[in-house]
C-alpha cells in the first residue's frame, strides 16, 4: 500500500498531459473548490558540504502550489518544482481524491501506479546513461 507523501511525490512529478491522459478514461472527479493558487513562487534550495555537513544556501527554485478542496471537506495539496499550475492543481485534486477511501483503490491503481513506473524507468534510463560515463582512477593509474 502506498502512502500519502509517496503518492504526493510521485503526482508533483508528473506533467499535466500525463495526469490528464490517465484521467481521461475515468469516471469524472468530484468537483472541487480552489482554496489557494496555483500560484508560482521561490523556495531556497540548501545543500550540504564538507565532512561535517555544514549547510549551505545552493540556490533558488522556482515552485508552484496549489490547495484544493473537495465535497466532504477533504483537502488536498500540491507543491511542485517549475511553473506548470494545471499540473500542480490536477495533482492537488488527486491528492484530495486519494485521501478518500472510495477512489483511493482506483486512482492508486489507474493512475499514481503507471505515473510511479514511468518515473522509476526514466531514472533508471539516466543511472545507466551516467553510469556508463564513470571514470576508474583505479585503471588510469595501471595504464601508465
């Protein structure tokens, strides 16, 4: 069983052509009602350096968010990099959905199952790709 911050990540991730596509052939969402955004906005990226760890200011990123509630009052939330704010309150929606028993089975299984195994292949294809780059200081230094 997946749980709330896995299926989170795995909709923040995710276009809005690919959450649409999979939402397609379901049967309609509850409406709901956007309690706050999408709006687009900077959150500080930290990074860690050094044998100790000592925390750093990396950059800034762009983020969109987005909160959404659904009949019943369940609320669901979004927080995603990039500017995309069809995608974040899709993936908000979703996340209100999930919350509910009802369509929890069905949206697991339909769409964050098939978002989750793509997301999983492509990084699998980029560690291959990098991995194949990899220098061996070992080697270089008996080729001499």
């Amino acid at each position: 069983m997946m749980t709330r911050p896995e299926w989170m990540a795995t909709l923040a991730r995710a276009s809005a052509e690919e959450l649409q596509g999979l939402l397609a052939p379901l049967a309609p969402l509850p409406a709901h009602r956007v309690i706050r955004g999408p709006e687009i906005g900077l959150t500080m990226l930290r990074g860690r350096a050094g044998g100790d760890g000592a925390a750093f200011n990396l950059g800034e990123a762009t983020i969109t968010r987005c909160s959404v509630s659904i009949e019943g009052g369940t609320l669901g939330h979004c927080w995603r990099l990039g500017r995309d704010r069809r995608a974040a309150e899709l993936a908000a929606l979703l996340d209100a959905c999930l919350q509910r028993p009802e369509w929890q089975a069905v949206l697991l299984a339909e769409i964050v199952a098939p978002l989750r195994e793509r997301q999983q292949a492509a990084a699998a294809l980029t560690a291959r790709r990098a991995a194949a780059t990899e220098v061996r200081f070992a080697t270089l230094a008996t080729m001499r």
